[in-house]
C-alpha cells in the first residue's frame, strides 16, 4: 500500500527532525549538570549544608519569638488554660487535677497586680491562696480528694487548710469573671471605676471588714484607665475583648462546680 507508507515515512522523518530539535537542547542541560556536579567540592558542600543550617535556626528562632509573644500576654494564656478546665468541669464525671487547677489560677494572678493599690490586699492574698494549691499539687490528685481529706482531719475551716484557701481562689476567680462582664458592657468608658467597684461590691465586700471596704473604696481612684489597663496586658480592644469573654465563658461553669462542690459536702460558701 504505497499511500501507507508513504505516511509510515512521513511520520519517521517528523520524528526524526523531533530528535535532532530536542537532542541539543537535552544534551547541553546534561552537559551543563555534570560539569556542575564535577566543578562541587566537599568545601561547597559544607557550605550549602551550613546555610540550610542557618535558615532552619533562623526558623527556629522566628518560632520561639512568636510563642514568647503569646507568653507575654496574659490574657491568652488565662484564655486557653479555662478553656480546658471547662471541658474538664462539663465532662460526664469531672474530677478536676489540682495541677491544672492551680496552675489556671496562677496565670490570673498578674491581673490583680495591673489593677493597682485597690487590689493589692486582694493580690496578696489570692497569691498566697494559689501557691499553697500549687504546693498540694505535688502530692494530692483532685479537688475532691483535697477537700476529702480536710474533711477527715476536721481542718477545712482551719487558718491554712486547703479547702479553705480553695474557697478564697474561688472568689478571686468569680471576682475577675464579674470585672471582665463589666469592662465588656462598658465599651466605650475608659474609666475601670465602675466595673472595679460593681464586681468587688458583689464578690469581695461581702466578706471584707469595714477598715478592708474602707480601703479599697480609697484605691478605686488609683485605678488604671482602661487604655493603660490593655497596655499592660499587651492587647487591643478587640483582642481583649475575646479573650475576656472567652474567660467569663469558661470560668462560670467552674465557680457554678466549685460552689456545688462545698455544697455538696455539706461545706457552705459563705464563710
């Protein structure tokens, strides 16, 4: 069949002027990789390998940098540290770790000492109240352990127990849930007197002498303004604003299982 070959040798000649287009072409890049791989000594070698290095370090670095940033404010931390004691409190049988616990609660700390003279006997003693925790952590499992024990050595409303103190941190914990309620409704006011004034009048003064109430009502006009407030705690007003809401969020579903804890045990929450 002439006319088949007749395509048969077409299509072998275009084929054959493919090759000859292409082969230079390949044959120059071959050439160019091998005189390359050739021309590589071990001291080039080294040097690539160092420069890696250094980009992975620089890396590395970048990364520290960012979560030392994140470490640097307080918020965040006190953010994500309820967050999971929340899902801790809402599981199907919540034991609460004192490790956790205490250490949640030692992130809130700083937030009494931003607020100034008028917190300060509140700092002082949340403080204290915290590390004895942290302490029990070393050696007691649970909240209801903890407490379990107080309540066979007839100590839970001793000076130092650590039910007691528990009962303090609760306070301080329910204090700073009802500021934050109040600094979020009072957008706008950069002011922190009334919100500071509305949440310890709830949670504090209730317990406090008259000489303590005395005192503090003093100190509320030493209180930062709220622009020097989320200066210190590192954030902008939409940023604090999350983080503050996701606090109260977390934190009622704690304070609502620590008061049906004493309760519970017959303890009360008002002493």
């Amino acid at each position: 069949y002439p006319e088949e070959g007749y395509v048969r040798s077409k299509r072998q000649t275009s084929c054959n002027k493919t090759d000859q287009r292409i082969s230079p072409l390949f044959r120059r890049r071959l050439c160019s990789k091998v005189d390359s791989a050739a021309k590589t000594t071990p001291e080039k070698i080294e040097i690539r390998i160092r420069r890696r290095e250094k980009r992975v370090e620089e890396r590395r670095r970048d990364l520290h940098s960012m979560a030392d940033l994140d470490a640097d404010r307080p918020l965040r931390k006190i953010s994500t540290a309820f967050k999971e004691l929340a899902v801790t409190v809402n599981s199907p049988s919540p034991e609460v770790p004192v490790a956790q616990f205490s250490h949640a609660c030692s992130l809130v700390s700083p937030l009494f000492g931003c607020l100034g003279i008028a917190f300060k006997f509140a700092e002082m003693d949340y403080v204290a109240k915290v590390d004895d925790l942290v302490r029990a952590s070393g050696s007691i499992s649970t909240l209801v352990v903890m407490m379990d024990k107080d309540i066979e050595a007839n100590s839970v409303r001793k000076a130092g127990s650590h039910t007691r103190n528990l009962l303090r941190v609760k306070r301080g914990l329910d204090m700073v849930r009802v500021l934050f309620e109040q600094i979020i409704a009072s957008e706008g006011d950069n002011s922190l007197k009334d919100p500071a004034t509305k949440s310890y009048a709830q949670v504090f003064a209730p317990h406090h002498g008259w000489a303590i109430r005395k005192a503090v009502s003093l100190g509320m006009y030493a209180l930062p303004t709220r622009a020097h407030l989320l200066n210190l705690l590192k954030e902008d007003e939409a940023a604090a604003k999350i983080h503050m809401q996701s606090y109260v969020n977390s934190s009622g579903p704690l304070i609502t299982y620590l008061d049906n804890l004493f309760l519970s045990k017959q303890l009360g929450i008002d002493w």
